[in-house]
C-alpha cells in the first residue's frame, strides 16, 4: 500500500473511496466492504481503508437516523419520558458496543487479511440460496 497513515489521506483519495460508497446502493453490497475495497484498490492500507470507512459511515447513520426522527415528528409522533429514556440508553450501549467492535476488528485487521469475511459471505450465500431456493416452498 502506498498509503499507511489517515492523516495523509488527501481530498481526492477521500472522494474516490466515497464513491465506491455507491456501490451500496446495490442491493445486497455491503457498504462498509464497497469502501474498503475501493480504498484498497486506489492503495491504502487494509486499516487506513476501514478506520476512513468506518469515518464514512458516522454521516450515513446520522442522515439515516435524522431523517427518521423528522418522519416520525412530521407524522404526529411524539417522545414520552420514559420513550426518551428508553431511546438515550440505546444510543449509549449501542456507541459503547460499537466502539468495542470497531477497536476489535482494527486490531484484527492489522494482523490478519479479510479472506475470513469473503469466505464468511460466500457461505452465507449458499446458506441463503438454499434456503430460500429449495426449503422454502
């Protein structure tokens, strides 16, 4: 890889991986893999390529999630205090249990290739085909 070091990830770098982004769209792709791939391929490193996909996704989510609660708002919805509760201690155990696994899967990938996840999706999809191709009747 040419490129070891976010720091040094340039503007035009940064645009290329996100429009790998769009990739996504298919149904199916994984949106974190389309810009992982694509960092690898223009020639960062495996972890320079997942911590700025994982950067990438923070105003994908946030978009996501903003333009639920507008929706919900917009339709006449309305937050009760325990709803409210409810909702702020979701978003503090799911950040924590995010962050555990982001800081997990860089330290994984810092030593290992990502030959697991490919073989992981591949067997996935045979479970699924399977399923739905033949038990599924």
């Amino acid at each position: 890889p040419q490129l070891t070091d976010l720091g040094r990830l340039s503007y035009k770098t940064a645009l290329i991986i996100g429009m790998f982004q769009l990739l996504s769209l298919v149904p199916g792709t994984s949106r974190s893999g389309a810009t992982i791939l694509g960092g690898i391929l223009i020639g960062t490193s495996r972890y320079v390529a997942t911590e700025f996909s994982f950067f990438l996704a923070i105003p994908t989510m946030f978009g996501a999630s903003l333009l639920k609660v507008y929706k919900y708002f917009h339709h006449g919805g309305v937050f009760t205090g325990m709803q409210t509760t409810i909702l702020l201690t979701g978003m503090i155990v799911s950040f924590l249990v995010a962050y555990v696994a982001i800081r997990f899967l860089l330290n994984y990938i810092q030593h290992n290739n990502f030959k697991v996840f490919g073989w992981y999706r591949i067997i996935l999809s045979v479970i699924v085909i399977t399923y739905f191709g033949f038990l599924a009747r």
